[in-house]
C-alpha cells in the first residue's frame, strides 16, 4: 500500500510539472503577443504574407514555416506562439527527466526556473532565426534524455525518437547555416543517448538519416520556392576588405569602378563613425542590386587581399570576436518595431514588466549576458561535466555551445547577445544538471546500461548488435 502511495504522488508530480510548464507557457505568450520583432523579422513576414518576393537574405524554410501557419490558422501571431509551445514543452519533458532520474522536485522545478532567468527569457518570445535555432537544439535534447529513459528494447520507438531529433536539428540548421557547429555534439548525444553503444551500422544509418534530411528541404526550397538569390553571406567579405585593406589600395582594386567607389566611400565612412562590423548596413551604399551582382567581384577580391596580408586578416577577426565576447549589445527586444502590418504589442504592461526585469539584471547581472562568461562555462563544463547520471547530456551541451561560439570567430557579423543565445540555454541547462546529476550514482559505462528506470534495476541491454533490425 505504501508502495502504490508512492506511485500515485509521483504521477502526481509529474502532472503538476506539466501544469507549471503550460502556465509558464501561456504567460510568455501573452507577455510576448504577438510575437516581439525586429526589421529583419518584419521581412521575413512580409515574404510569408506575399508582400515581398521570398529571398535568401534570411532563411526561406522560417518564412514558408510562418506563411503555412498563416494559412492555417490566419494569425501573424501563430509563429510564436508555436516557438513558445515548443520552448516549454522542450524544458517541460527536460524537467521530468531530471525528476524520474532523482526523484527532487526542487531539481526539477529548477530546470523549468531556467525558462524565466533573464538570459533566456529576455528572447523567448522574439520572433529571430536565432531563438528558432536554440529552441530546436534545445527540444533535440529532450528528445535525447528520453531516450535515455526508455526501458531494453524498444528498437521502432528509438527509430521514431531519432526521425523527431534529426527533424529538430534539421530545422536549426536551416534557419541558422552556422547552427551546424553547435549541432554536431548534440546529434552525438541523440545517438548515443537512443543506444548507448551504437554500432556502426546504426550510426551509418542515423548520419545518412541527418544528411539526407538536410539536402531533401534545401533542394526542395530552392527547386519550388526559388527564393531570389541575394548573397547575404558577401557581408563577411564587405567587412573584411573595409576594415582590413587600405583604403589607397581599394582605390586602385581590381573590381568595377562603381563597386570600387562604393569600397572607398564605405571604407572612409566606417573609419568616421568608428563602426568595426556589420558595415553593410552601417556604411556601405549598395546600391540598387544589394550585394547580389557584386557577389563575384567581392569573392575574388577578398582572395587576393586576404590571402596577401594574413596577419592583419587574423588581428582584424580577433578584435571583432572580442568585441562579441567583451562587448556584447542587443540584449533585449524592445516590443514590436513600428510597421505598416498592423502588429501592435498586445499587452503593454506585461511588456514593460519584462523590460524591466531584463534592463535590471543587464545592469545588475551583466556577466549574464557576455559571450565571454558563457564561453567560460561550456569551457568549464567540457572538462568538468561532472560524474552524476547526467554527465553525458552537460558535456555534449558544453560542446555544443563551445563550437558554436569559436565558430563566429571569421564571420561575426556584429556583437548583438543573440549571437550567444544558444551558449546562454546551453551553458544555463549544463550547470542545472550538473547539480540534478549530484549525489546520484553515475552512469553505468554501458550508457546507464539502458535502465528503464534509475529506481528499478533492468537488466543491461546487450550493446546494439550490427544485425539489429530496422523499421519498415
């Protein structure tokens, strides 16, 4: 009798998780509707609402995802709120993890407590590429940790975790290219995580699950949508020959003399205001064509200096992924950006409730929100992962975030936090399951022998076997 109490006030709890998780849920929604944007938001809302051609300047697959929406349930709003259904679902089922693994309510609260920290909450309902990304990887653990959790056997359920963690992944590299870097650990530990020992036929098979995955929707998007084709990446190379050549030599390069004029202007104008990065759009006249018809000249341009004075190159990309680390901005999202769409922030008082609280911890708790704190912590937590049941989920996070942040290093666009987004969740979540995996017995070296449960003893799985079958 004892025993079924017990049971019953474990469900119990694993329901009240659930309930807090979808209060959280509705209160960010209602704080963040219709969904706080940016310019480059409103662009990406006007290609989905058809008021402008669709392009590669920003991630097509994000724009059709939202036109998809739009289509189905006629609201704007429908992307966000979706982001912000996914974002506590994602930390909702990391919570109860941490629970059927400790048995701590107070460990398990503390994951959904991550959710309304400054760091992350500051961007949660912030319709960005870069939150998309970090959600996506976020809800790809989840999908790991229970597949950690999942009793021997179960070949076809594990089949059916690792398609809805390489959809997730899938996602977060297509709307964030770079997003690759921070993928690679956790797609490991997805792996790793379904089946402890994979052989080599499982990871033949997951790997050319994930590639396969990838090219289908980008050959699709480009095939069907053709999105207009606008070179974004050349904003790498704008920076580099501005800020890296001499302007005596722009003035004699081997390029147009339109394009050479504008390299000048722009090269003059970005030393004037002092402006380091981002000179697209700081000091650059493009021009009626955008980046798009220069692509080529500013390709083979950016060979031959770069390659000529390598040095200069190197101190150049340092300064300017110092200022990320040291120097970081755009902590907060202020509301909806003035547009012709009709978005209006829906409740004004709730938004400048949270402007507050993330004005005060920017000014209070500023480490919070530096790339150099959170690339300290995936450093720490690389080496230092500690030895609880939750070793294995902090180091792949620390991984994750560590390559994701290096991987800036040639092509920091500018200092804005969201550039460390991901770290900050990463880093956040790392250390919470570090103090979750203290004073449990740590992972059995068969990758916690395929318990079904860290209370009942299961006996081991026998490591995954070459011959295993497949789901038809």
């Amino acid at each position: 009798m004892g025993h079924l109490r017990w049971i019953r006030r474990e469900r119990r709890w694993s329901w009240a998780l659930a309930l807090i998780a979808t209060a959280c849920c509705l209160v960010t929604t209602a704080t963040f509707s219709p969904g706080f944007v940016s310019a480059d938001t409103l662009s990406q809302l006007r290609q989905a609402l058809g008021r402008e051609p669709l392009s590669d300047w920003h991630p097509p697959v994000m724009s059709l995802v939202w036109q998809g929406l739009i289509a189905v349930t006629g609201l704007p709003a429908a992307l966000a709120i979706v982001q912000s259904v996914l974002f506590w679902a994602a930390l909702g089922t990391i919570a109860w993890c941490v629970w059927e693994a400790t048995a701590s309510r107070p460990k398990s609260l503390a994951v959904l407590g991550l959710g309304l920290t400054p760091q992350v909450l500051t961007f949660v309902g912030v319709v960005w590429k870069d939150v998309h990304m970090a959600i996506a990887l976020l809800a790809t653990c989840a999908v790991a940790l229970v597949g950690r959790r999942l009793p021997a056997g179960r070949p076809a359920l594990r089949w059916t975790l690792l398609g809805l963690g390489v959809l997730f992944l899938v996602y977060a590299i297509l709307v964030r290219k770079n997003a690759v870097f921070a993928a690679i650990p956790v797609f490991l530990l997805l792996v790793l995580a379904l089946w402890g020992r994979p052989g080599r036929r499982t990871w033949l098979v997951s790997t050319a699950a994930l590639v396969v995955a990838l090219v289908v929707p980008s050959v699709a998007v480009s095939a069907f949508a053709r999105p207009v084709q606008l070179s974004q990446g050349s904003q790498i190379l704008l920076d580099d020959l501005i800020h890296v050549v001499p302007v005596r030599e722009l003035r004699t390069a081997d390029v147009s003399p339109e394009l050479r004029g504008r390299l000048v202007a722009a090269a003059e104008e970005c030393h004037r205001i002092k402006s380091l990065s981002n000179s697209y759009f700081t000091c650059y006249d493009p021009g009626p064509n955008g980046l798009a018809a220069d692509a080529d000249q500013l390709m083979s341009l950016w060979v031959s200096k770069m390659t000529g004075d390598v040095p200069l190159y190197v101190q150049y990309r340092l300064q300017v992924f110092s200022e990320l680390l040291f120097k970081g901005r755009y902590e907060y999202q202020n509301g909806v950006m003035p547009n012709e769409l009709g978005l209006r922030v829906t409740n004004p008082r709730l938004e400048a409730t949270l402007q507050n609280y993330i004005d005060a911890a920017v000014r209070d708790l500023s480490f919070l929100f530096a790339g150099w704190f959170w690339l300290g912590v995936g450093l720490v937590l690389v080496f230092r992962p500690g030895r609880g049941k939750f070793s294995m989920p902090v180091r792949a996070l620390a991984f994750s975030s560590v390559a994701y942040v290096v991987g800036y290093l040639p092509i920091m666009p500018a200092t804005d936090f969201r550039y460390v987004y991901w770290p900050a969740i990463a880093g956040t979540l790392g250390l919470l399951l570090v103090w979750a995996g203290r004073g449990t017995p740590p992972p059995a070296s068969h990758a916690d022998s395929r318990a079904g449960s860290d209370r009942q003893a299961q006996p081991a799985r026998p490591a995954d076997p070459e011959n295993e079958p497949l789901p038809n």
